[in-house]
C-alpha cells in the first residue's frame, strides 16, 4: 500500500481513479446487459420456436424493423431476409445495434442465446421464404480447394476485404471488417444474405462448392504463419513506411549519433 | 567572415604532416587515454565483438545446413514465423553490426580523438592556368578553322542534331504490330464485348441465368469468350477490358441509366475498369450503389448512370446494355458504347 | 619505429610496384591524412550509399534465380495455398525465391528493406543539406547531382516494385500505365510502344527488368561516383564552433579514425538491414496473389516513396477537359506529371535562385544553423508540410481503417490543407527562427540565464546570467550577416531609364524578404561590455530602481520601498554598510 499512498496525490491518480470507475460501470452493466435474456428463456419454454422468435423479435427488434418487419427509417425490412440472416447478424453480435447506423459491429459475446436466435432465425423465415442457415455440411470446407478459392477470393472478396483478410475502408466512414477471426458459418451467411454494404453472392453464381473454397482459402490465411518475420498487421506498404521511419531510423541514427558522441 | 567567427587563431602553432592541432579546442583525456585498464577493457570490449561476429557466422552457416527451409517457429513478439530466415537474418545481422560497432568502438576509445585542422584552398584554379587553358583553346580554335570555314560549321552541327534520329526511330517497334493494324485508339475502345456474347462468372466461368442473380447480388464477369481468346493471344490484355460487374438492384432504385433498357429487371452490368487509372473496381455497397475504387477513392453511383460522386474520376463509369439470349442466359446486347479504362488523348 | 612485419613488407612492395605504373603514392599523400568533420547528421548520406552498397549486392544474388517473364506457368513450388495457379514466370520465379530457395527471402526482404532505406537517407540528407545551406557556391553541382539520384532511386525503387507480378505490383504498373495514357499528344502512343500494345502485355517485366538491373543501376553508380569526388575534392562543410573557419576543416584524419569509424558505419547499416530483413516482413507477394488484370485487394498501396504520389492523385479534384475532340486528364496528368515536375525542377534551381536572390558569389564551407537563414527554413518546412499532406494522402484509406474515420472526410481535409496548412508552417517557422535569433543575441549580449536566483540586500531578487562558453560563442557567432540588396534608382543620374529596373526591383525585394528581418550579430565591442555585465559581479553593479516607477517595481520585485536618497546602486549600497551586504 506504501506504493499507493505515495502516489494518491499524484495528477495522475484522478486520472487512474476515473479509468478504474469508468471500467467498472461498463463492467456492471455489460453483466446485467447479459442477464437479461437468460431470464427471458427460462419464460419462454412452453411456447413456440415461431411464438417465442416473434415475442423476442417485438422486443428487441421492432423498434427499427418495425411490428411488421416491414422496414422503417431506421431499419431495414427483414420480410425475405431469411433465417440465415438473423443467424448471422445475431450471433456475431451485430444486431441488436446501440444506435441505427451503416456500420454494424460484430460484438462478442452475442447479446442473445443460441435457442434464442434460432427461434428469431425461424420467426423471420416463416415470414416469406429466404436463404436457410447452412448446413454443417455446407460449411464443411475439408476437401476444398484452397488455391481456387484463392483466385475466387481474389476475384470477389479482397477488393473490400484486403488480400490478406485484414479489412479495407467503405465510403463515409463505413469498412468492411477485419476476417481474421470469423467463423466458416459466418462466411457463409454473409455472402449468400448480404449484411449491410455487402453485396450478395447467391449460390446459383458462386455455387456452395465455390464457397467452401473460399472459406478454406480464408482458413488458410487466418492460420498462415509469417515466413518473413513480424507480419506488421500484414496491411502492406503502410506500416512497413512507419516502422521503417520510426524503428529502422531510430536504430541508424541512435547508431550515427553514438558515433558523433565523444569518449569519456 | 566576421572578426567574431574564428575567435581563436592558430597562427602560432607549428604545421604538422599538412595539418595542426585545434589548441583552442578543449580536449579533456577519456579515461582509456589516462588509465592503462580501462584501456585494456576497451580493448577486449573491441576483441569480444570480433569473436562474436566470427562465432555468429559460424552459427549462421549451422543454421543454413541444419534448418529446413519450411520450419516454422513461434517467436514471441514476432508470431509465428519461418525459422530459417529468422536465424539466417539474426545471426549474419549481428554478426555483420558487431565488426561494425567493434571498428566504432575501437575509434573511439583508443585511436586518438584530438581533432585536427586542415587548411582549405579556394576552388578556382589559379590564374596561370585559366590563362594556360584559354591560349590552349585559341590555339585550337585557330588551327581547326572552326570560326573560319563557316560552312563546315553548319554542316556539322547539322549532322550532329540530325544523328541521333535512327536511334530514336528504332523503338518504333518496341510495338510490334502487325500492318494495316487499329491505331492506338481504336484498339482501346474495343473489347470482347459484343451482340449475344455471354456473361459468365469470372473465376469459374459457368453462364448466368437473370433468376441466379437476387437483388443486393453481384457478381464479377467476363465474356464467355475470354479463355478461348486469352488461349490464342497468349495475354491478358482482353480480361484488362471486358471484366465486368454485374448488379442487381430493385428496378424502383435505378435513377437513371446510359442508355435506355441497358438493364435487364434490374440487372445492371458495368466495367470494372475504373475511368481514373485503370484499377479493377468490385467495391460495391449494395446499399447506396456505390462503386468505390480502392486505389484513389473515386466513386460512382451505379444507379445514376454510374456518374462519378466522389474522387478524382472524371468519366462515368462505361455501362454494358444488357439482356437474356433464348436460354435465359445474360448476355450483352452490344460492345460498351464509350472507351472503358482511363482517359487518353485521343478520346475526345 | 616500428619494425615491419612480413605483411607489411609485401604490402609495401605492391604499393611500390602500383606506384611506379600509376603513380599512386601522390594519391595516397596528399589522402590518407584527409579530415573529415564529426557530425551525426554528416552520416545520412553514408547511410544512403551504404543501402546502396547493399541493394546492389543483394539485388545481383537476386538476378541469379529471378526470371523476368511474363509466360505464364502453373505454380508448383512449395507454397500450398497458390499450388497449379496459373501465373507469370516472374512470380513464380519470386514465389521460388521466397520458399524454395535457402536465405532467398532474406536476400528478397533485405533488397527490399534496403531499396526503402537508400531512398529515405537520400531524402533525409536532402533535407540536412539544404537546412544547413550547404549547397551554397561550391557546392550546387553536387546538389543537382543529389536530386538526379533522389529521382533515379524513385525509378529504381518503382521499377524494382513492379518486377515480382504479384497483385499489389501490377495494380501499380496498372496506375503507371493511366498516368502514362493522360500525357497529352504523345501518352497514348508512348503506354502503348512501352507495354508493347495493350495492358498488360507479355514483354513490359522483362523491359522494366532491364531498366530495373542495367540503366538506373548504371547511371546511380556514376552519379554516386561523380557525387563522391566531388565530395572528396571539395571537402565536407562543418559546422561552426571553435576554431573552425570558412577556410579550414576541423575533424579527424581519414586514416585511422575516420576510416574506422565510417568503415564501421557500413557494416552498421548492413547489420542492421539484415536483421530487418530475417526478422521483419516486407511486401509479402504470396499473400498477394499472382497479378490479374481484374482483380485488386482495398488498401493497394505504393512504397512510401511514391506516397506523396499516390496521394496527389488522390486528392486532386476530377478535372478533366476536352479540347478541339482530345482529351486532356488534368485530375491525373497534374498531380503525377506536372506537380513532380515543378517540384523536382524548383529543388534542382533552389541553388540558383537563393544565390540570385542574396547576389551571394562567396563560397561557403560553414554551415548555416537553420536559424540562421529564417526564409530558407520556413520555405524548407513549407515544402516539408505539403509532402506530408500529400503523403497522408497516399494513406487515407489505411488511416480511415486504423483510425475509424471517413476516407472522403480526409480527402475534403487535404484539399484544404494542402493550401492552408503549408504557408501557416512558413510563417510559424521563420518567426521562430527569427526568436531564436533574438535568443541568441541576447545570450552574446548577457550571458544565458543560470537559474541562479540572487536575493539583494534591499529584497530584490534577481536571476544571475552567466557568460556562455567559448564553444557556444563559436557557433552563434559562426553566423554570416548578410544585408539585403538596395533598391536600384528608377533613373539614373541623368534621368535615364535603368535597365531591367523591374527585375533588379523584384531582386532586391525578395533580397529583403530574405535578409531584412534577419538579427544582426553585435560587434565585438557590444559583446565584451555585455559579457562583462553578464558576470557574476552584474549583480552588484546593477541600478536598484533604474525605472520610472519605482515604487511599483520594487513592490513587484517584493522589495523595500526605495525613496530619493537611498544608495542606487548595489555597489552604492555595499560601500554605505561598511562592505556587508
């Protein structure tokens, strides 16, 4: 304690004390945050899938999708988006969203729980027919070809995705994000439902075999180690500009400068 | 220069071996100067980095023999990364920077560090012999009649300019056409695209029915001609004009196109060259309909004609007229009407 | 003195019989006791020639296993996620380079790594020399020399960029190509006899492979060679400080110290470089892909050399306009052709222009302190804040990405910037330099401020100034003042008008701007009285209530009310309290 009491009156500890409530109130309310569809479930046992999707979505949904799901000003219609849809936008944690905007977030941990996206996922399918969530077997990629789904990644997805899989800029501020940490079903559903900026690619023009190429092509990179040394977020020529300016420069110059200096 | 500028003179010092020592510098002696140990340290601080580096090398010769070119290791730090290359650069860049900082090191503590003054001399030569070079070109200048026989003159300074023309007329066919081929221009606003050809996906080249295509949809094309093409000319040089996207958008969302019924119910097909500098183009955002260029920003409204929004494109993007042939294939309806790609003089 | 070992005889012996043939000794006497000054920022250029060193050896290791040919083939190396994809030879051939053959890929990252070094220690040691004023009269040769090799390195670099085929590298030659089609007249022709017809072609690898390994190669190492004699004939600059003049070179004598310690810098840099290049990924080309013509990856960047490029073509407005049915792409033909244009040309003339400018025909071998040479600085520092601009520019898409922000919010900021932010830097630096100046006088004149506070007899505190040593005396006073050019008379006396009255006018105006604010050292005697106060004893010797209002200032000073009569001074009062203060 000798450490803290010889600091309190530093400037720096309001600081540190205003950082350590911050965290805390976030703590305490993502804990709560959380709770509160674990309560919902144990409610909801002796209804429906269907029933139970349609009361969480009137909950939690319709604020912006509408009672309907017909769309409103701040949301999109989710008539025909099918349940691959709600599975995807659900369990990566984008929807529900804080605030409408372009850009959804993915958040982890998903703000609800499987069977609760599930019986969301089967409410919105049962309102007019839309891409299923795919099966294991769809997102089963073992005996893709990852050098195929290369040129098809290359072709489809790194001109907004980046070659690597690290994310690229969107017009105003939107992006497409970072692949690096997602899931093959996630893959899947994103390019056969379209979230957000992205566009469709239906499997009548990139069929599922294409797709688990392209899912093991983006395995590959996420498993892919960095022969040459630090990857430096394998963003290309950028950061390799600021660590050459910064490191390899600090390095010759600290080198020139010791060379400058006198002996004692 | 002031008076102040050189506040201490040397005239009293005595010149030695061209030049003298600065008196008026301080010099205070480093400790290797005045203790025989700390010299003798320095001395094995120096040695040590020479072994060091002769040892290093040797590791590196190790490294290279004894580890496999595809072994990777988990550094931390670092990730995961190729061992060999790894211990290949650590141990000759150590083992390189130690003979370095050892010549460093050996300057500076036991060579001497009393700097020392040179005189400088004045650039221009003196004056015998400027005069010396000018009687030189007099001489010449007489004795070659070069101001005398002015047609002499002329004529060589003529065959001078006109000589180095056949150098220059000899790229001409760093272009090997063919005679009688399209000029420059005329090659640039044609591709592969024409009435009936069919659009298939580019990467695995199967046709595309306008039922495959969902709203929100895109898909990168080519004409189904491309391989059987590329196959003959040996070059990309087709795919670099008629890729294409092709869009999907409710038919109530198209404010505007190039050409009347170019869509197909919606289905819309423009080049993916952009009109800036050439960069492929697929970033599209099913949302807004725009077409962002991921090399320089330019972005374009693909349902608004596919005019420029944003960036430094001038020029909309080229839209393909499409429709269906009998199988309900996609097909394009014509070649683009404009030049696709970037501008170029001739364009108009 | 020494005994002669065996090795030295031998030596001896070769140096006598390379003597008696070329006459080598002269060589060697007047050189090996030549003196060069210390000075940490006198070794960017080293470090340029040494990346050079570097680039050249690696780069031939390189042109051993590389096959510069757009041919294509079917991959069948060992890198698995590209296995039977079809590409050109020269990828292929750098996929080899990289996986299957040993050390290859540190040799690749090495060139690399050293080409973006070579490139940004001749920029750095650009910008060294031209705030310190060393390009003046003797040296403007060699600073013309310096810009052909910063252009030569651009082209060496872009060209190197290009070689490997691979996504990144072709979306580039891809650009080059646009840029090379919006030249008017000539552009469209030029694209297509270099690309040999369309993009991309079959033959433009293996022509840019000849530039890339033969014509720049070749024409850098004659410039670096004219650039060093030039160097060694003209001998380095110094900066001023004690006992150096304009007319003499203080420093250590080539043999031994400074070839030890420069010898060492080389093996520095290229230790330094190898470790990067076995520790650090540069331009991973398989993750990349091999080039097509239809596909791209967001965030296509050039190497930092092209940056400020990239950006300019990024931030520049879409115009464009046709004239009599040609087109003329001024959105690309201005920010890649004619803004490099000027920019090169107006640092090639700087030289020329300052010297035309000051009518100074004196040679200069000491240094200017930036300070020194207030509009120099601050054009230096303008021209500095515009590429930046331009080089944020050439990243916005990343920074958007990194950062969380609009790429078309930083784009509108540029525009902007790139006209407000330059000339606010040039007006912020020159005042700078210009109170750094008045600084400096200030320290001549008085002494620098100890931070010794001195509480007087009466309650007036002051702080005592101290006189600066003998070194910073040499470096401030190391200055050269130079007056600015007096307006030339309209007429002359008889009433006739002078000739080129308007540009000897507009001469001596920017002759003013140049010199007029400048602070003048004092003289001699100005300095010895200031000095003389700034001692210890100044503070005895100062007025106690030299002011008008004496009474507020002492208050101020926390001190004893003072009225007519009492002692005036410090020395006034000792000498009436008996000698105790």
């Amino acid at each position: 304690m000798k450490f803290l009491a010889a600091r309190r009156r530093s400037p720096l500890a309001a600081v540190a004390m205003l950082l350590i409530a911050l965290i805390g109130i976030g703590a305490g309310y993502a804990v709560i945050a959380n709770a509160r569809p674990a309560e919902a479930a144990a409610v909801a046992s002796s209804e429906t899938q269907v029933e139970q999707g349609k009361r969480l979505y009137l909950e939690g949904c319709s604020s912006c999708h509408g009672m309907q799901s017909q769309g409103t000003s701040q949301g999109p219609t989710l008539v025909g988006v099918g349940a691959a849809s709600v599975d995807f936008q659900v369990s990566s944690g984008r929807m529900p969203m804080a605030m409408p905007g372009a850009q959804a977030v993915a958040r982890d941990p998903a703000q609800y729980t499987d069977e609760q996206i599930a019986a969301m996922a089967a409410y919105v399918a049962s309102l007019a027919p839309g891409p299923a969530i795919p099966t294991e077997e769809d997102v089963n990629f073992e005996n893709a070809d990852a050098a195929q789904g290369g040129v098809l990644f290359r072709t489809n997805c790194s001109q907004c995705h980046q070659a690597a899989g690290q994310g690229g800029a969107l017009t105003q501020g939107k992006y497409a994000p970072s692949l690096m940490q997602v899931e093959p079903k996630e893959i899947y559903e994103a390019m056969i439902t379209g979230p957000q900026s992205m566009p469709v690619f239906s499997n009548a023009t990139i069929p599922t075999k294409d797709k688990q190429a392209i899912i093991k092509y983006i395995d590959t990179l996420q498993t892919l180690p960095d022969p040459g040394g630090l990857a430096l977020g394998r963003l290309g020529p950028v950061p390799e500009t600021v660590f050459l300016w910064t490191a390899v420069f600090a390095a010759l110059i600290g080198v020139a400068i010791w060379i400058g200096i006198k002996a004692r | 220069m002031s008076d102040h500028s050189s506040p201490e003179s040397h005239e009293n010092v005595p010149a030695k071996l061209g030049y003298s020592p600065v008196a008026d510098i301080e010099h205070k002696p480093r400790l290797t100067d005045t203790d025989p140990k700390a010299a003798r340290r320095a001395e094995r601080q120096v040695a040590t980095m020479f072994v060091l580096s002769i040892l290093l090398v040797i590791a590196f010769v190790v490294a290279y023999i004894g580890i496999d070119k595809s072994t990777i290791v988990y550094i931390p730090l670092f990730g995961e990364v190729g061992a060999l290359n790894f211990a290949l650069g650590l141990c000759m860049g150590l083992g390189v920077f130690l003979i370095g900082a050892g010549a460093i090191q050996w300057a500076k503590k036991l060579m001497p560090d009393t700097e020392v003054v040179a005189q400088r001399h004045e650039m221009a030569s003196p004056e015998a012999a400027t005069e010396e070079a000018e009687a030189n070109y007099q001489r010449g200048k007489t004795e070659s009649g070069f101001a005398q026989y002015k047609i002499i003159r002329r004529t060589l300074i003529g065959a001078l300019a006109l000589f180095p023309i056949p150098l220059v007329i000899m790229l001409r066919d760093l272009w090997s056409t063919p005679a009688g081929s399209p000029s420059p221009d005329a090659i640039l606003s044609k591709t592969l695209w024409k009435k009936g050809e069919r659009i298939v996906v580019d990467g695995t080249y199967v046709p595309v029915k306008a039922e495959d295509l969902p709203v929100g949809g895109l898909i990168s094309a080519v004409p189904a001609d491309l391989l059987e093409v590329e196959e003959a000319e040996g070059n990309l040089n087709a795919r670099g004009k008629a890729a294409i996207i092709v869009i999907r958008m409710d038919p109530s969302d198209i404010r505007s196109q190039q050409g009347d019924g170019w869509d197909y119910q919606g289905i819309l097909a423009f080049s993916k060259i952009c009109t800036h500098v050439g960069c492929p183009i697929a970033l599209y955002e099913q949302r807004t309909h725009h077409l962002l260029c991921p090399c320089h920003q330019s972005t374009f409204d693909l349902a608004d004609s596919g005019n420029v929004v944003f960036g430094p494109a001038a020029r909309r993007m080229p839209q393909l007229p499409i429709g269906v042939d009998a199988e309900g294939y996609l097909v394009a309806m014509s070649d683009f009407a404009e030049p696709i790609g970037p501008s170029f003089w001739e364009r108009g | 003195m020494t005994a002669t070992s065996p090795v030295e005889q031998v030596g001896g012996g070769v140096a006598t019989y390379v003597d008696q043939r070329v006459g080598s000794n002269k060589f060697l006497a007047r050189n090996l006791g030549k003196v060069f000054p210390d000075h940490w920022s006198f070794m960017l250029g080293e470090i340029a020639l040494y990346s050079f060193i570097v680039v050249l050896l690696t780069g031939t290791f390189l042109t051993l296993f590389f096959k510069p040919s757009m041919v294509e083939v079917l991959y069948d190396g060992s890198y698995v996620p590209l296995k039977g994809i079809k590409m050109s030879q020269a990828y292929a051939s750098t996929l080899d380079i990289s996986f299957d053959v040993r050390g290859g890929l540190l040799l690749r990252q090495m060139h690399h790594w050293a080409a973006l070094i070579f490139i940004a220690a001749m920029s750095v040691h650009m910008f060294r020399v031209f705030f310190t004023g060393a390009f003046r009269k003797p040296r403007e040769f060699n600073w013309i020399i310096g810009v052909v090799l910063v252009t030569l390195g651009l082209g060496a670099g872009f060209s190197g960029y290009s070689l490997p085929d691979d996504l990144l590298s072709g979306t580039g030659l891809q650009i080059a190509r646009g840029i090379m089609q919006s030249i008017p007249v000539i552009g469209t022709w030029m694209a297509f006899l270099l690309f040999d017809g369309e993009f991309p072609g079959t033959e433009f690898i293996s022509r840019l492979y000849a530039v890339h390994i033969l014509l720049i190669p070749g024409l850098i190492l004659a410039m670096v060679t004219i650039h060093l004699m030039l160097v060694w004939t003209q001998k380095h600059t110094q900066f001023p400080g004690p006992g150096r003049t304009n007319d003499n070179v203080v420093g250590y004598p080539l043999l031994p110290v400074y070839m030890a310690k420069a010898g060492g810098f080389f093996f520095v840099v290229f230790g330094v470089i190898a470790l990067i290049g076995g520790l650090v990924t540069i331009n991973p080309i398989w993750i990349f892909g091999p080039f097509m013509p239809d596909q791209v990856s967001a965030g296509s960047q050039p190497d930092w050399y092209i940056g400020w490029l990239d950006g300019a073509l990024r931030t520049m407005p879409n115009w464009e306009s046709t004239l009599f049915g040609f087109t003329i792409s001024w959105n690309i033909f201005v920010p890649a052709v004619i803004i490099p244009g000027i920019i090169f040309t107006a640092l090639a003339l700087y030289p020329f222009l300052e010297a035309w400018v000051t009518g100074d025909k004196k040679e200069h071998h000491l240094l200017d302190r930036p300070r020194n040479a207030p509009t120099r600085t601050g054009i230096g520092v303008m021209a500095l804040s515009f590429y930046l601009l331009l080089w944020i520019g050439g990243g916005n898409d990343i920074i958007a990405l990194t950062f969380g922000m609009s790429i078309n919010s930083i784009t509108w900021f540029l525009r902007i910037a790139l006209f407000v932010v330059p000339p606010i830097m040039f007006v912020v630096t020159r005042r700078i330099c210009l109170g750094l100046q008045r600084r400096d006088r200030d320290k001549l004149l008085h002494g620098y401020e100890s931070g010794r506070i001195l509480r007087l007899p009466h309650g007036e505190f002051i702080e005592v100034h101290q006189p600066i040593n003998a070194k910073e005396l040499a470096v401030i006073t190391g200055k050269t003042d130079i007056a600015p050019l007096a307006l030339p008379p309209a007429t002359d006396a008889d009433g006739v008008r002078n000739k080129h009255f308007h540009v000897k006018k507009l001469r001596a105006k920017l002759s003013g701007f140049f010199y007029s604010e400048n602070v003048a050292l004092p003289t001699a005697a100005e300095i010895e009285e200031g000095q003389h106060h700034a001692a210890h004893d100044a503070a005895i010797e100062a007025p106690l209530h030299a002011y008008e209002d004496a009474d507020q200032i002492n208050r101020a000073h926390g001190g004893v009310l003072h009225h007519p009569g009492m002692p005036e001074t410090n020395a006034e009062q000792l000498a009436n309290d008996g000698g105790h203060l």
